[in-house]
C-alpha cells in the first residue's frame, strides 16, 4: 500500500510537466480563439511553464528522474509547437498519418534530448541557495537552446524568447538577442519557483517572489528604442507593394491550375504596381527562367529597366550542371537601359525539403512532395542597393538565426537598413505556424532596430518597424497586394555587433562558464 501514493505521485508529475510542456508552446503564440486574442505571445505563461518545470525538478535527489522530467516537458513543448508539420507531410506529403504522428513525436523527443540533460545537470550540479541554484539552471537551460540552433543544421522554432516580444523583457532584445531573453526569462522563472518553494518556510522565500516581480516592473518601463553604437544618417520612407498571390498548396507546383494562376496573377501585379518597391514572395514564380513560357521573363526584365521601380523576386534559379538554389532575383533600372539583375541565394536550407540529409533519403521517398537538394548560399550576402536603402533578403525560415543575419553588420557601412523576408507559409495551413513565424520576424527587428517586410504566400504578409509594430498587414489566405512605406534604419545595435564579430560564442561562454564554476564547487564541496 505504501507504493500506491508514489506511483499516483509519480504520474502526477508526468501530467504536470506535460502540461506545462504543452503552456510553454502556447505561450509563443496564443493558438486558440478565445480568452487571449489567438497568435498573441503571453510572456507571463512562459515564466509560468518554466517554473512549473522548476518546481517539480528542483527536488529530485535523482538526475535520471530530473532527466524523463526535464525530457517530458520539452517533448510535450516542441509537439504542440510544431504540431502543424502534419499537415505539409501528411496532407500535402502524402505520407500515412500514424507515421506522420510517429516522425513529429520522434523529432521533439530527439531534440528534447538536450533538455533532458540540461534538468539531469541541475540536479548534480546545483549549488545551495537560491541565486546560484537558480543561475545553474538559467545557464543549462541556454545551452538546451544554443544547442538547438545548432546542432543537425539547427532548429529552433518555439524558442521561449519569442514569448516576450511584446512582454517586459523586450528591451533588452537589442542587447543579448532571443537566447539572452532565454537565459532571463529561465533565471526569473528558477528564481520564482525557489522563492515560493521556500516561502512556505519564512518570509524571505516570499522576499524573493517580490524581488523578482519588482524586477520585471522595473524592465516593463525601459524604454523600447534600440541603443545605438555607431550612428550614421537614417535613409528616407520608401513605398513598397508586397504580394501574397494565396496559391492553394496542393497546386502550387501543378502546372495547369497553380502553376498558370501564379504566373498570371504575379505577372499582372509586377506589371501594374506603381510602388518604388515590389517584392514577390518566395518561389512566387514557381518555374526556373528557362521554364517559363516563352518571352516571359523577358518582360519583367524590360518592366523593371527604366523608370523608377524596383522588384525583388522570390524563384528558383540554377542548371542541372551547376545545380538548383531557392533564390530571390532583383531587378532595377541600370543607367544603361537595362535591367540590372541582383541575386540572393538561400542559405539555411530547410531538411527533407530542401535538401535530404544522409541517409534519409527513404523517408523522403514515403511522401509526396516536390523535394530537392539545393545548393547553399553564402552567410553575408550582399544587399540589394535601391533609393538609399539596403535591402537584406532572407528566405522562410531563414531570419530565424539572427546569428546569421547579423553576419550583414560586420561593416556599418554596408549593414542593411531594412530586411526583406520571402516566405511560403503555405505548407502548414491556416495554423499557429503563421503567428509564431511573426513573432520571428518581430524579434530580429528589435534585435538588430532594423524594419522586417515580409511577402509570403499565405501570411503573414505585413511591414514592421523597427521595433517590432506591425504596422500594416493583409488579411491571411487571401488574394492580395499590400501597399505602404517602410522606413529604413541605419546604426548597430549592441546584438548586431557583437554577433556580427563573434556569432553565439558570448552566449555558449556565459553557459558553459556558469556550469563549469558550479562543477568546481560541487567537486570543492
């Protein structure tokens, strides 16, 4: 009888990190139609999820247990994260729904594996009171993170920064970046769950809930406005027309229905804008030049030769001697009455859609999607150079590595003044996904105090300033041209230099510094 209250214990808090697991994937974008309007990020509920976290590791006298606890929470997080991956490989893929299910739980536990270790490494490492218990974990838990980016090509959608986008921690985003708010907001989160752990003994726990709210008022009034080391003159508004053409998915590529309607209608918008600026999103023109009907891109080219306009244009380019890139050509008057043509290569490339990584090439097989293995750009591109502004390009879910797009700051002379984000959302339906590739695009503008505009397929078609306001949008899943200005931003803000010299290393330090003081104290003990 004695066993029975453990074993209830036990499947307590698999039920209690589960759900806080599942909190912490809400909390980056509000997934559902009522209580909070739906894709907003709920900072609070990130600290919340954390500490729940916190709270039921923290007492383990076992690293394996910390371990399936600390693994459990991530697994249940990066599922409802990126629950919508069933749709692009089992509606659009083809691929049979119980395998669908199997790979999405497969891959969360597998990345999940680097929090599992991160909660094991808490329990052993752990110094006494609550500061230092509290710092261990922050440190660990920005490992977990930094781990994600980059290991197996990196993949850290859902990251708990992005939560605070809008919350109390974003003015420091210019500062430390998305992985900085991490490691803040786990700190705070650690901080919190001690302090009331310990409140329930004397009224200093209680103390240290106080501190901790005091802190986070006080961050909620910092102003918002990017610290600017190296200032330079501001560059004016410029008009822009963003394009989401709405191709339904499953037609996109088919050349008699989405293939005619997306050269028909992007063909006609190029045509007709009047903008200084048109962007056409990523594989807008679903067809390499060579491919397209006859003449076809010999118009855009002579549209874009005189006058005073602009268009980047999101394709495919390459031969089957040089290879295949997913590529964003710009086109723009040339004093010779040509149109002078700009080029920028993806880099990030996305696994098993952009190129199979080795040995899965049968897993690729099982669905039914038009894949490829593209060549990779260059980290640092060029910017395209149009009315004063640079224009930095990237592609999907290519500003989710602001380390890399920070790459663009080296010289403060040729740092972009505006990012230009090319997106097909279209594969994960009318799903949170949108919401939380916003939420991306919105941290790497108060990140680098730089304006993101975005053309997309789908959604979210939109402008933001440079500190993270949307300022105009398109309705998502229609058919539709989105024109205003966008102002560009010049200046380097303390992240964009210090990531432009060093990429994560001052991060990856800072964790692996605090984690090896707490093993020398643990071993001085």
């Amino acid at each position: 009888m004695r066993t029975l209250p453990r074993q209830w214990l036990a499947w307590h808090q698999i039920a209690i990190v589960l759900i806080a697991g599942g909190a912490h994937a809400a909390s980056i974008a509000w997934p559902f139609p009522f209580v909070f309007a739906q894709g907003q990020p709920l900072w609070w509920l990130q600290l919340l999820a954390l500490l729940v976290l916190v709270g039921q590791i923290d007492g383990c006298r076992s690293g394996k247990r910390a371990a399936w606890l600390g693994g459990l929470f991530a697994t249940a997080m990066l599922c409802a994260t990126f629950w919508w991956l069933f749709i692009s490989m089992h509606t659009y893929g083809g691929l049979a729904a119980p395998l669908t299910v199997l790979a999405i739980v497969v891959l969360a536990a597998f990345l999940a594996l680097y929090y599992a270790a991160a909660a094991a490494l808490f329990v052993r490492l752990a110094p006494a009171g609550r500061a230092p218990r509290a710092l261990v974990f922050a440190a660990l838990w920005l490992l977990a993170e930094l781990a994600r980016v980059k290991l197996f090509t990196g993949f850290p959608w859902g990251e708990g920064g992005y939560a605070h986008v809008d919350g109390w921690a974003r003015p420091l985003a210019a500062w430390v970046g998305v992985h900085g708010l991490s490691f803040l907001a786990a700190l705070v989160a650690a901080w919190l769950a001690m302090s009331l752990r310990a409140s329930f003994n004397s009224a200093r726990g209680w103390l240290g809930v106080m501190g901790a709210a005091v802190f986070s008022a006080a961050m909620a009034l910092l102003p918002v406005a990017a610290p600017v080391l190296s200032a330079a003159p501001a560059p004016g508004a410029m008009s822009v027309t963003l394009l989401q053409g709405n191709i339904p998915q499953d037609e996109k590529f088919q050349s008699g229905t989405g293939v005619a309607t997306a050269l028909r209608w992007y063909g006609e918008q190029l045509r007709d804008a009047t903008t200084a600026l048109v962007v056409a999103p990523e594989t807008a023109i679903p067809l390499l030049p060579q491919q397209l009907p006859e003449g076809y891109w010999q118009a855009l080219q002579s549209r874009f030769a005189t006058g005073q306009q602009a268009a980047l244009i999101g394709l495919p380019l390459g031969s089957f001697e040089a290879g295949y890139s997913n590529a964003v050509m710009g086109l723009k008057p040339d004093a010779s009455g040509q149109a002078a043509s700009y080029r920028y290569d993806k880099h990030h490339l996305v696994p098993f859609g952009e190129f199979i990584p080795t040995g899965f090439r049968w897993f690729t097989e099982l669905m039914n999607i038009p894949l490829g293995d593209f060549n990779r750009g260059a980290v640092g591109q060029p910017s395209f150079d149009w009315k004063g502004q640079r224009l930095a390009p990237n592609i999907c879910y290519e500003d989710l590595f602001g380390e890399e797009l920070g790459a663009r700051f080296a010289d403060p002379a040729q740092a972009p003044t505006v990012f230009v984000n090319l997106s097909n959302i279209g594969w994960f339906g009318n799903t949170v996904a949108i919401d939380q590739h916003l939420h991306i695009s919105r941290m790497r503008a108060l990140e680098f105090s730089r304006p993101m505009i975005r053309a997309t397929n789908t959604g979210a078609t939109v402008i933001i300033d440079h500190q993270g306001r949307v300022t105009h949008a398109l309705p998502r899943h229609t058919r539709g041209a989105l024109v205003g200005e966008v102002q560009g931003q010049s200046g380097i803000t303390p992240f964009a230099w210090w990531s432009a010299r060093f990429g994560l290393w001052p991060l990856w330090a800072l964790g692996l510094v605090i984690t090896g003081l707490a093993l020398v104290f643990r071993r001085a003990r």
